[in-house]
C-alpha cells in the first residue's frame, strides 16, 4: 500500500512538471518575434535566429500585428496566431492587418470587419473600407465615404468624395473637391472650403486657400490668414514655411501670437 502511495506521489511529480514545461514552453512560444520566412515559394514564420516555428505551407504572409498575421493561400486570405493556429481558416479575397483589435477584409467585392477571434463585427457590404484609427474607421458607399465604430453603427452616413485617418481626433473630408474638417462625432469643424490641407500636428493643421497656405486650430479658428506660398507640418512648436521664394520658420504661442522668424 506504502509502495503504491509513493509511485502515486511520483507520478503526480512527473505529471506536475510535464504541465510546467508545457506551460512554460507555450510563454515563451507567445512571447518570441515570428518573422515571415520563405523557403521556395512558400511561407511560414521563423524566429531571429532563423528557428522556423511555422513550416512553410503558404502562398504569402504578412508580418504579424497585434499578435496575428494574414496568410495567403489558393487566393484566399486568413490569420494566424504565433503558435501557428488558424484563427481565421483563409476564405476572404483580400484584408488588411489588425488595427485596434480589427480587421477590414473583402468578400465577393465587399468589405467589412472581424475581429481576434475571427467573428464578423460588421458583414462584408461596404464598396471600402479603411483600418481603424482613433476607434473609427472610414468606409465607403456608393461612391461615398461615411464613418464607423466598432460596434460597426454608422456615426457619418456616407456623404463625402474623400477623407483621412483621424489624426488627434480630426480628420479631413473632400466633398466637390474641396477640403474641410470633421471631429469624431461627424461633427463638420470646417465645412469643406479649402483647396487643400493637412492632418493636426500639435493642434494646428496647414490649410489652402486661393494658391496660399495657412493655419487652422481644431475649433477652426484661422491662427494664420492662408499668405504663404508653401507650409510645412509643425515640429516642437515650428513650422517652415516659405514666401516669396525665400524659406524660414514661424512659431505660434499659446496666447495665439505668431512670430516669423527671418528679416530682410
């Protein structure tokens, strides 16, 4: 009976420390940097040092982003996850990488979005569809691009020719070819009036107006009259810019005053 307790404890040990490697080999399995290895005309993922991790079986592959990569194979796009697990079996025509937890992909012409565990948040039936960024993301209609959230509920029926990524909660809008502003509501902050404009850096924005080039704040407001034949985006509190065929830099402060830095 002694005899029997004693291999009972033993095997309790062995099973014990079977379950630990496992465990400790599926961290450090979720913890290495894959990198996308061809041998051939084939992909699979490998670390660093050239370990190969998943053997080479796919047409393409992508680097992984937010812990899944896109795989290619007879045409078809998937995910996998580092451990080399199909979270999306490839079925879709195309797809971009994860981006805040979801995935645009296209399905007979279609776009939608899915998310890490392959679940389809919103079904394929935009004519686009671009990556969220700043937790919305802009797709496309009938010609026109409206707005998202991720629950895939239209914020901006789709209305405009053209848009942008929102950068610091704005983002730039086209409509009759001309430019303007919107904020995360949908909310127009410019209706579209410039020739031409830049994403917010720092809280300023260059726009065009007429041939020149000005100065935006996120309400709208004109910091600077659009008079400058070209501007540049705002580095730690500068920006250049050039007029009159001669090039230097501006710096607006807090209190809104805007100071040129260049004399004849």
């Amino acid at each position: 009976m002694r005899n029997n307790f004693k291999t009972f404890k033993r095997m309790k040990k062995i099973v014990f420390l079977i379950s630990m490697m496992g465990l400790l080999w599926a961290t450090c399995l979720h913890a290495q940097e894959l990198i996308p290895y061809r041998k051939g005309d084939k992909w699979g993922f490998c670390t660093p040092d050239k370990k190969v991790v998943i053997q080479p079986k796919y047409d393409s592959a992508w680097k992984l982003t937010e812990g899944l990569a896109g795989v290619k194979l007879n045409d078809k796009v998937g995910f996998i996850g580092k451990t080399g697990k199909e979270i999306v079996t490839p079925k879709y025509d195309d797809a971009w990488s994860f981006s805040e937890g979801l995935a645009s992909v296209e399905l007979n012409g279609k776009w939608g979005f899915i998310d890490k565990t392959g679940k389809e948040i919103v079904t394929p039936k935009y004519d686009d569809a671009w990556s969220f960024s700043e937790g919305l993301a802009l797709v496309k209609l009938n010609g026109k691009w409206g707005l998202i959230d991720k629950s895939g509920k239209e914020i901006l029926t789709p209305k405009y020719d053209g848009a942008s990524y929102f950068k610091e909660g704005v983002a730039l809008v086209i409509l009759n070819g001309k430019v303007g502003l919107i904020d995360k509501t949908g909310k127009e902050i410019v209706p579209p009036k410039y020739d031409d404009a830049g994403v917010f850096i720092e809280g300023l924005a260059k726009v065009k107006l007429n041939g020149k080039w000005g100065l935006i704040d996120k309400t709208g407001k004109e910091i600077v009259p659009p008079k400058y034949d070209d501007a540049f985006p705002f580095s730690e509190g500068l920006a250049q810019v050039e007029l009159n065929g001669k090039e230097f830099y501006i710096k607006v402060f807090s209190n809104g005053k805007v100071v040129e830095y260049y004399e004849e």
